[in-house]
C-alpha cells in the first residue's frame, strides 16, 4: 500500500512573538529607569527648606530692604537682607527692627538706631498699625539733631510698612507712654506712613 504523502505541517512557534515581548520588556525598563531619576527632584521640590528651581529663595528665607542713612547726605538707603521666614508677621517685624540696630553692612550706608536691644513691645492691630514701645536707650545713646531724629524714625517707620503687607502705619512708643517727640522734631502723637522722599 503506498505511503500517503502530503505537506509537512511545521511546529515552528511564530517568530514574531518572541521579539514583541522583547520590546515590552525594554519599553518597561526604561520607564521605570526614567522614574528612578526623576525621583531625586521630585524630592528636592517637596522637602521642606528645599531650593526652589531657578536659583530663587529658599522657603524660609525672605529679602527684605532695610533702611539705613547716606553717608554723604540727608536721604536713606536700601540695604537687602536675607531674613529667617516667619509665619508670624510680629516676629518679622521685631527681626527687622533688630537688624536695623545692627548696622548696615555697606560702608556708604550709616547706622539709625543705636546698637544693641532696643525693643520693649512690638505688635501690630486690626488697622494694621504696628506699635514700636522703645526701651529708653533709644534716646540716650542717640546723638539727636532734626535730621538724625527723622533718619531714625522713618528708618523704622520705612522699613516695617515697605516690607510688610501686614503694615500700613507705625507708631512710636518710647519709653512705653506717648506722646513723646523725638527731641521735639516729630510729632509722634500719631501713626505715621512711609515717608518715600527720603529714599534715594
């Protein structure tokens, strides 16, 4: 009886099978391996105190502009500082009002304030007037004159209410009653603004 004959029926799995998951497998490393490096920045961004991208402040500092006297005329400059963020605007005030007393750091710019803790009470109200009680050393130490006495003040006043949204006047309290006039050349019976003029 002759031997049927007929085509070969192959069991050869499909080739193609093979390479496509292959291609999976690599598509999936390499995401994997992208968010592996991704996670350093992500990171970086979410911790507290982090950089921010850009070079721009850190989360707990703030710039602010200080204002200290010219050295060759009757005007106040701006000196910027990297101060402590507080989630208190009095801290910040009372930082401000310390950083003034401690001097400029440019020499073209002269102290206001005498050196030292000249801070009694600090706090600032519904109005948004910040009230400055000055320990009586304020004065003492001062070297007083017209002009030295308005440098002084609105070294303060210009310094509290151009930096912060939460001030818009500030009265003076020295040495906790009122009113006293710096050497009689300020009326300080009242809150006072930003005085502008004097800036250069």
């Amino acid at each position: 009886m002759p031997k049927r004959t007929g085509a070969k029926i192959s069991h050869k799995p499909d080739d193609r099978l093979p390479r496509t998951s292959s291609l999976i497998v690599m598509a999936m490393i390499m995401i994997a391996a992208l968010g592996l490096l991704a996670l350093p920045c992500l990171y970086a961004q979410a911790s507290p105190g982090g950089e921010v991208p850009g070079g721009l402040e850190t989360a707990r500092t703030v710039t602010v502009s200080l204002y200290y006297a010219d050295n060759a005329r009757f005007a106040l400059l701006s000196e910027q500082r990297q101060l402590s963020r507080s989630e208190s605007p009095v801290a910040l005030g009372r930082t401000i009002i310390r950083e003034l007393s401690a001097g400029p750091l440019d020499k073209q710019r002269v102290r206001t304030l005498p050196k030292g803790e000249l801070l009694k009470t600090f706090f600032i109200d519904s109005d948004k007037t910040a009230y400055v009680d000055l320990n009586p050393e304020m004065w003492t130490h001062h070297p007083g004159g017209v002009q030295a006495d308005m440098l002084a003040i609105y070294s303060i006043v210009n310094s509290l209410v151009l930096n912060m949204a939460e001030i818009d006047a500030v009265k003076i309290l020295s040495p906790g009653r009122e009113p006293v006039p710096a050497a009689g050349h300020l009326d300080l019976r009242y809150p006072l603004k930003a005085n502008i003029l004097l800036i250069r």
